[in-house]
C-alpha cells in the first residue's frame, strides 16, 4: 500500500490522520491509551476493522502506563482502560471484538508477571493488525468472482485500506478484481455529512491508480436508471446473526435502489464483524455524531445557525436487500441465517 493506516512504531501507536485527507497526509503518533481512545472517537482513524485494531494497540499502551503492585491492581486498572476504549463509538462490534480478545489474552498471562501480560498484549495488538491484513485480501479473493469483467462498481463511504489495517473489505474486493485484470471502474458516493467517499475513497483508489468517479449521494439512482451501475460493494460495522447489516448512514438507501433496479448488492465484512448476538438489525446501537458535522463543511457554515440537526452516523440494510455478504472464509447467500451461525463470529 502506498500508506499505512495503523502501526505499532518504537513503542507507539502511529495513526495516518483522517480528518486531515486528502488536503494533508500526516502520521500522529499516540504513546498513551487516552490518546488514542480520542483519536477512534475523533475519527483520526474510522472503519470498523481498524478501529478495533486501534482498540487493541490502545490497550496496549494502557498496560504499559498502569502503575501496580499486584495483579489484583493491574487488571482492576486494564478493565478502566478497556471501558475508556469502549466507550468511544457504539456501531462497530469489532472495538467490542478487539477489546474481549485483548481480556482473554491478559487473562490467558495471568500467572505470569506483570511485565509478562504487558509483552503479550503488546504482541496480541501487533497479531490483530498483521492478521487484519491477510482476512481483507482473502476477502478480496472471495469477492472478486463477484465481479464481471469491465465492471462499474458503486461503492459508499470508505472500506478501504484506510478503514482496516491495509487493502480494505470493499475495496479489497474491488482491488483483487482490479489485479485478476478485469478491468473495473468505480463510482464513489461523497458520503455526507463526513465525506469518506470524496476525502478517503477517492483518495486511496487514485493513489493506486483504479478509475474512480466521484458523485454526490444523491446521484447514485440516477447513475444506476441509466444502466452505468453493475453492482454495489459496501462494507459493515455489524452483521446480525440474521444478516442485517450496520454500515455507514446512506447504505439503506443504496440497497434498496439496487434492488429496484435488479443491481447486485454485496457487504463485504470480516467475521469479527459479525454479532450474533445481535438477533436482527433492531438491536445494533446506531451512533449519533455531533450536529456540527451537518451544519458545517471544514468549519464553515452551511445551514442557519440554530437550526435543530439530527446525525445517525450509520443505517440497518434489511437482510433481503443483501444479495450475498463476503467473508474470509467465504461468500454466504441465500439463507444467512444459518450460515452466520456456522461462520459462528472470531
Ligand atoms: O464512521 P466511519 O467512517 O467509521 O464508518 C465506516 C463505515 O461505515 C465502513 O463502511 C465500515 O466501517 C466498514 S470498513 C471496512
């Protein structure tokens, strides 16, 4: 890749900036947990897969500010670094995935000294970025034999290489069909009010030189009335155990004009996106961003001041609008269902 979104650097967390794209590319770096839990909640780095490897290098860091005499202190004081963590954004299961795995493996060096369950968590974190890597190119295999030669794909907001530890769920699927040479064109959705289609996507594809054009949100129905559209691939922050599936807000309405037109719609996911414990969408905590995001374009105006705003950062697709959804270990279609439950989450 031509940037790397999130790496554990000289003891540090090194964060390529998001809300700077594309004016700036400048790396943070983050040597304290409260830091980086600002940073996942500042949306410095977003998508559901690197916000859980943030979630981990994070809690990293926080083992190793923690100050104890005994384990009884040391984990006492992890389970606050965890909670700091988890509190930052609701949607994407993957911090809650990140932050459970993370448990287990300090619980896992329990015995050990306390130096010993800092360097485990500290390799953990570093595994869970390396690991994030390998399931979006898999997931890219699996999803280019999706994809027709000369293709124009639709994509919205940002699940790219910038939303995971590198290549991306979305657009892994759609770099893998770029390098089977067939030809792909995408079309990218602004994705207002944050912009991750016209900052981030069209950023990262440029730079790799796959055909993008921009197009405002409202437009996608319009492209595909035309015919230009010959499928959909989005990514997802959580999938229910019945398929439903959380993506950034603006996905439903791609869905369901997909389906009105007979356009293929694809979710590209990792299984530790999954949440069966989720039964439906209706259970999935949907985030609500500051109004500012509405009312404003890099801190100019763009509405009357007082004017009442609401901001869900993200929307359910009903599973039937789902024509199948791309794992690493697998297309599942048809009944979701029973195929989650034997995919059966991370
Ligand atoms: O608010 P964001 O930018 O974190 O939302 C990101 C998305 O909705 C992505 O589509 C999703 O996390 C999948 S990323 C591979």
């Amino acid at each position: 890749m031509a940037f790397r979104t999130i790496e554990w650097r000289d003891d540090a967390v090194v964060m390529l900036d998001q809300t700077r794209l594309p004016a700036e590319e400048i790396y943070n770096r983050y040597t304290d947990f409260t830091s980086v839990a600002e940073a996942i909640r500042g949306m410095v780095v977003r998508g559901a897969p690197a916000i859980g490897v943030a979630a981990a290098m994070g809690i990293a860091l926080g083992a190793r500010e923690i100050v104890a005499d005994t384990a009884e202190s040391f984990f006492r004081q992890l389970e606050n670094v965890c909670q700091v963590i988890g509190r930052t954004r609701p949607t994407a299961v993957n911090l809650f995935w990140a932050i459970d795995r993370m448990k287990r493996v300090a619980e896992a060096a329990r015995g050990g000294s306390l130096e010993d369950i800092r360097t485990a968590l500290r390799r953990e974190a570093i595994l869970i970025e390396q690991e994030d890597l390998a399931i979006c190119k898999a997931i890219g295999q699996n999803g280019a034999e999706l994809i027709p030669h000369g293709a124009t794909v639709l994509t919205h907001c940002n699940a790219g290489g910038l939303a995971t530890a590198g290549y991306g769920t979305a657009l892994g699927v759609i770099r893998a069909a770029q390098e089977a040479g067939k030809n792909i064109r995408v079309f990218a959705d602004e994705t207002r009010p944050w912009l991750q289609g016209a900052r981030l996507t069209a950023w990262e594809l440029m730079k790799d030189g796959i055909p993008v054009t921009l197009i405002a949100d409202n437009m996608a129905g319009f492209f595909m009335a035309k015919g230009e559209i010959t499928c959909c691939v989005v990514g997802a922050d959580r999938i229910a155990a019945n398929g439903d599936t959380a993506n950034k807000i603006g996905t439903y309405t791609v869905a369901v004009l997909a389906r009105e037109h007979g356009i293929p719609f694809y979710v590209a996911a990792p299984v530790s996106t999954l949440d069966l414990s989720c039964s439906d969408g209706s259970r999935i905590p949907i985030e609500e961003r500051p109004s500012t995001e509405v009312t404003h374009i890099r801190g100019l105006p763009i509405a009357p001041e007082g004017i009442g705003v609401r901001n869900p950062s993200f929307d359910v697709t009903p599973a039937r609008y789902i024509t199948a959804i791309i794992t690493e270990k697998g297309v599942v279609r048809g009944d979701f269902s029973s195929q989650l439950a034997a995919l059966g989450g991370a």
